[in-house]
C-alpha cells in the first residue's frame, strides 16, 4: 500500500479536492448541501477552522481552509464531516456498490476514500487557488457566467471587494481566450 504524505503545518491554510464515490452528482441537492452544512458547523464546534473560499459542485467540492496556530488535523475533521453527511444522507447509500473494504473500513458509498490537498504557500499560492474555486463553475459547463453559481462564496468575495460582478467575464470571452483549459 503506498504511503500517502500529507503536508501537516499547524495553522497552516489549505487547497482541498473532495469528490463523492464513483462520481454521483447529488452534493447540491438541498438535503446534502443542508447536511453538508450542518456537519461543518458541528465539526467546527469542536475543532474549530476557518472557510477561505468554497464551491460545492454535483460531485465534487473544493475549499481553502485555515486552521488554528496549534493544529493541523484537517485529516480528522474532513473525517467528521464526512461522516455526518453519510449518516444524515443514508437514502443515497447504493448497497450494489459496497465491497469488502468498504464494510471493513465502515464505509459508505457517498464519498470517495480519500481527499486531496495542498498547502498554500504565499499569497500568490492563494490568489490562484482562490479563482480556480471561483471559476470551477464555468469551466466546468454549469455556468456562463461565474456570478450564476449559488454554490460559492464568489459573492462574498464581490461584497468584499475582491471581485467584481462581472469577474472572469462570460463563457464566450474565456474559451476564446483559452482560461478555462
């Protein structure tokens, strides 16, 4: 089995990939976005982050994250959210899917095993990371313009400032400038 090296710095901030099992489309129907919700804020009473950036997409999410000065356990809290949304989701289970390793491991077939990520490095590191989440939408079809994904925290970056309206332009304007590749 390979061993998995994961980047752990205490109140590091971090780039993540988290994609469902065999790549279901359902993390925007509203009971899973509500669940989803919910076992953040759970996990975060407990081991407290903070939510840079997010985009919640049909069968994968992405986000920055920053955690406290005196933790780096992301592991263990992409655990717990998982974990509550498999058991507050558990009509999307498919039995016809589970194997061996996932009754062993007590897995469900909602989420793919593991997660990627990536530590930020400076601001730049951040900047990119912040406008691939943003952007994710549009490249990926759902949208022609980035401002029409509900699922993001685009709007907040525009009611910060950050942003505005208009960012990254319409789907036309990028494909033909080539951003989205």
């Amino acid at each position: 089995m390979p061993n998995y090296r994961r980047a752990m710095l205490a109140g590091g901030t971090y780039f993540f990939t988290v994609v469902t099992y065999r790549r279901q489309g359902f993390l925007c129907d509203d009971d899973v976005r509500f669940a989803l919700r919910d076992g953040i804020e759970q996990t975060r009473q407990s081991l407290p982050f903070e939510i840079d950036a997010w985009v919640l997409m049909p069968d994968h999410l992405h986000c920055i994250w920053t955690l406290l000065p005196d933790d780096a356990d992301f592991g263990k809290r992409w655990g717990l959210i998982k974990r509550y949304v498999s058991k507050h989701c558990g009509h999307l289970k498919r039995h016809n899917w589970m194997n061996a390793s996932k009754y062993k491991r007590n897995e469900s077939t909602l989420w793919q095993r593991r997660f990627w990520e990536h530590q930020i490095r400076d601001e730049r590191d951040y900047k990119s990371y912040v406008d691939y989440i943003h952007f994710n939408p549009m490249k990926h079809g759902y949208v022609k313009r980035v401002a029409d994904w509900p699922h993001s925290t685009f709007h907040r970056f525009v009611n910060d400032g950050v942003y505005p309206l208009d960012w990254a332009g319409d789907a036309e304007t990028v494909v033909a400038a080539g951003f989205g590749e």
